[in-house]
C-alpha cells in the first residue's frame, strides 16, 4: 500500500476516533453524575474470571479492559512504530529530527512541571509521567476539524510526534510501573519471546502461531509483575512486515485489521470506563490541589513550551526545517494540541496512582480532564486563527 495511502487511512481513523472518545468521556462524565451512577461503578466493577486448571486470572471489569484490551491498543502501536522505523517516518534521520525533538521536549518540561509542583510530597511523585503523554487520536481528531486549512505536512508532524511520544510513554512504564516481579513468570515471557524471535528469523508468516504466542506472553507478563500491556508492544516487533515471494505483509495485514477495532471499540470503551469522575463534593480545591494542578500545568503549557521551544530551536539551529506549508501560528497551535493526554495519561495514572491503594486515585482524572480540555480549545483556537494567515507569525 503506498504510503500517501497508508497515511490517509492512518489519520481518517484517528480523526474519527478522537470525535468519538470525546462522546464516550462525556457520556461516561453525565452517567456517574446522574441517578445511574450505581449502574455505571456497578458494571466496571463486575467480577470477571478466567481460568485454566490452576492458571486463574480474576479481575474486575476496569481492569479486564485496562490490562487486556489495552494489550490490543499497544500492540497496534507496536505494529505503527514498527512500520514507521522501517518504511515510514521514521526511516529517515532528516524525517525524525524535527519530530523527535519536539517529542522530547513535550515529554520531558511537563514531566519537570509536574515534579516542581509535588517535590515536597513524596507520595504524589508517583504521578510524574501522567503529563508526558499525547493521545494521538484525540489531537488528531481535532486537528481534522480544520480540514484542508491545515497542510498534510504538519498532520504528519503531528503524527509523528506523537508516535515517538507514545514510544516514550511505553518505556517508561517499563521501567518506572513495574512492581513485585516474579522471576519464574519472567523466564517464561523470555521463553516466549525467543520463540517469537525464532519465529520471525525462520520466515514464519502466518499470524495464527504468533498470535497464540503473544496470547501466552501475555498471561506471562500479566503474572510477572511488568505491565501486561508491554506484551502487545513485544509481540508487534517480532512480526515481520517483508515478505519473500510477494506473499501479504503479516503486519501491515494485522495492522489494518486492528485499527478500526481499536479505533471505534477499545479506546472509546476505554475512555468511557475510566472518564468518569465523579463530581460529588468538588470545590475549588479538586483544581488547585498539587496532583491535579500539576496535571493540568504539566499538560496544558509544559507540552506546549517543550513542543514549540524544542521545535523553534531545531529550527533556529539549521538542524530541522518547518512542516512544508505550514508557519509558526500552526506550529503553535499543534504544540498546545499536544497537551491532549487522555487516553495514555489516564492509562499511566491508572498505574500511578492505584485505586484503593493510593490517596490520589481518581484526584489525577481531574487534572487530566481539565487540562486536556483546555489544550483541545484553546489548540483549536489558535491554530484556526494561525491557518488564516500566509506566513509566519514568528520571524
């Protein structure tokens, strides 16, 4: 598939999604505000349990979809990443600079943002990587508002920074989310991918054996201790994207027949189990406590100064050139669309701040909420009004 092709269907999905996670947010929002919110509290904590002889599984409902049907969304992102670095976007050094570095500004200022403002309590320090994150579809679901007012070049932009983003996103909940591990459940996630890898190198094509694979992987990690979600991210890598003799790319075949059911069914069921603040007793407080606030700061102007001050730089310096077609007001108005969480920070604060474990717990979606909704509006706004003038506003 060509790649303009590839790309076009890449975003239209993603833009899609976005409207519809912000119709499931809402809906989950109205329900655990109104007289139903038992059914709604009652329904994610529903008891569900699988098992296999001694092997049992048992989980509420939340989690059966944060740490399984998540699995499929990261394993859709391992899949992009994977395609990305061999044939797309991030092939080229030249393609990766510009992106990259805003990728790693917009991860690293909000991230500091969100340290200064819970420094002195321990406690809330857990919640650090909540701003890093860039919901993709979400930014992208907004950006498609402007239609053809906006260049293809700085979709990819943004595109591509976010995918770098979530890369980013998914390393560090390696490293910094994973509690109590177990070695045996180790060693066999290990074994597992060595058979993945074998796999791969022995030209094996059908997705039906890496599939069962991934399946165990997954029960592996789920027990060891690391993420269950990384087992996706795992099992992507190792299935190949060429083939020899012509035959159909297992990844890019897998790929597109994740993506729509990611895109319409996990992320807005996603958004929809774990949008849902209640409002009950909120105050002024909910906004201004540090958790919260530094949330909202980290995502709203630490996304913003990191994306646009990293990208000015590049620029600046002569190592990167601006997205053709597009001029600084854009740029801008895309570096506050960065500050869109949603769906990663949520997912990160999940691990963060562990309900029924942690103080905070449920205190993070406020600041997630918040300072996404703002980063959306006031992103809209800006870049609307920037894609009505022909040059730069910044010289």
């Amino acid at each position: 598939m060509p790649l303009r092709s590839t790309f076009t269907r890449f975003f239209q999905l993603e833009a899609a999604s976005g409207l519809l996670l912000i119709a499931a947010a809402a809906l989950a929002l109205i329900i655990n505000n109104s007289p139903l919110s038992w059914l709604y509290n009652g329904l994610l904590e529903t008891p569900v349990v699988a098992q296999v002889g001694a092997l049992q599984i048992a989980k509420p409902l939340l989690l059966w979809i944060n740490d399984g049907l998540m699995a499929l969304f990261f394993l859709l992102i391992g899949l992009e990443v994977k395609r990305e670095l061999l044939e797309g976007h991030l092939s080229k050094p030249s393609q990766v600079v510009l992106p990259g570095a805003a990728a790693i500004g917009g991860m690293v200022v909000p991230a500091l943002i969100y340290w200064f403002l819970n420094k002195d309590n321990p406690a809330a320090l857990g919640g650090w990587a909540i701003p890093m994150a860039t919901d993709i579809a979400f930014a992208l679901g907004v950006l498609a508002l402007l239609g053809k007012r906006v260049p293809v070049s700085l979709k990819l932009f943004l595109m591509t920074l976010a995918i770098i983003d979530d890369l980013g996103a998914i390393i560090v909940i390696a490293i910094f989310y994973s509690h109590e591990l177990s070695t045996l459940s180790l060693m066999l996630a290990a074994a597992c991918l060595v058979a993945l890898i074998a796999m791969n190198r022995l030209g094996v094509v059908k997705l039906g054996p890496y599939m069962i694979v991934g399946l165990i992987l997954w029960v592996c990690v789920l027990k060891s201790g690391v993420h269950a979600t990384l087992a996706g991210v795992t099992l992507a890598f190792c299935i190949p994207l060429r083939t020899k003799n012509a035959e159909p790319s297992p990844l890019l075949g897998l790929e597109h027949a994740l993506h729509p059911w990611v895109a319409f069914g996990i992320l807005p069921l996603f958004a929809f189990a774990n949008a849902g603040v209640s409002l009950a007793g909120v105050n002024l407080e909910s906004f201004t406590h540090h958790v919260p606030m530094g949330i909202a700061a980290g995502l709203l102007l630490g996304k913003t100064v990191g994306v646009f001050g990293l990208t000015w730089l590049s620029v600046k310096i002569g190592i990167a050139a601006l997205p053709t077609g597009a001029n600084w007001g854009q740029v801008f108005g895309v570096a506050i669309l960065c500050g869109i969480g949603f769906t990663m920070s949520l997912f990160v604060g999940s691990l963060a701040f562990i309900p029924g474990a942690s103080e905070y717990a449920g205190m993070d979606r406020m600041g997630i909420l918040t300072g996404s909704i703002l980063a959306a509006l006031l992103g809209y706004a800006v870049t609307a009004m920037a894609s009505g003038k022909n040059s730069a506003v910044i010289k």
